[in-house]
C-alpha cells in the first residue's frame, strides 16, 4: 500500500487533480518527507504557506481521513527506504 499511496501522490500531481494549495501539501510532502512527518499540523500548514482546512482536504482528496492517516502509509514508505520521489 504504500508504494502505491506514494505513487498516488505523484499521479494526483500531475493528473492536476488537486487545488493550488493541496498541490502546495502535496509536494512539499514528497520533496521533504520527513519534516512533514514530524510537523503539526498548525506548523506544516504554516511552513506550506496554506490553511489548516487546505492541508486537511488535501489529505481527503488523496484518501485519507486526517493527517495522522496521511501520515501512516508515508511513514510505512520512509521505512520501506522508498524514494520521496520517482
């Protein structure tokens, strides 16, 4: 699942399937995996330079419930010693 999820983040961005600011998530996400595992959500918001709602939806629109289940399958993929990026 998780190679597929990191996958899934990828196709989202180029399939243009998320929002500015979801796009902003999504790739600060796979470009600095680790800092976003262990930011906030108030921080990570922030530091993207989007709102907590924005960083939220866009954790929705990729599948997940929340941030905390964003951050399952991302972790699972940093273990697997999986590049942030393809």
């Amino acid at each position: 699942m998780t190679t597929h999820f990191v996958i899934r983040v990828q196709a989202a961005l180029e399939a243009g399937e998320l929002s500015r600011g979801e796009r902003r998530f999504a790739q600060f996400v796979l470009e600095a995996p680790d800092e976003a595992m262990r930011l906030s959500l108030a921080k990570l918001a922030e530091t993207v330079g989007v709102s907590e709602p924005t960083v939220l939806r866009g954790c929705r629109r990729l599948g997940c419930a929340n941030l905390q289940a964003f951050r399952i399958p991302m972790a699972g993929a940093g273990a697997r010693g999986l590049p942030a990026t393809h």
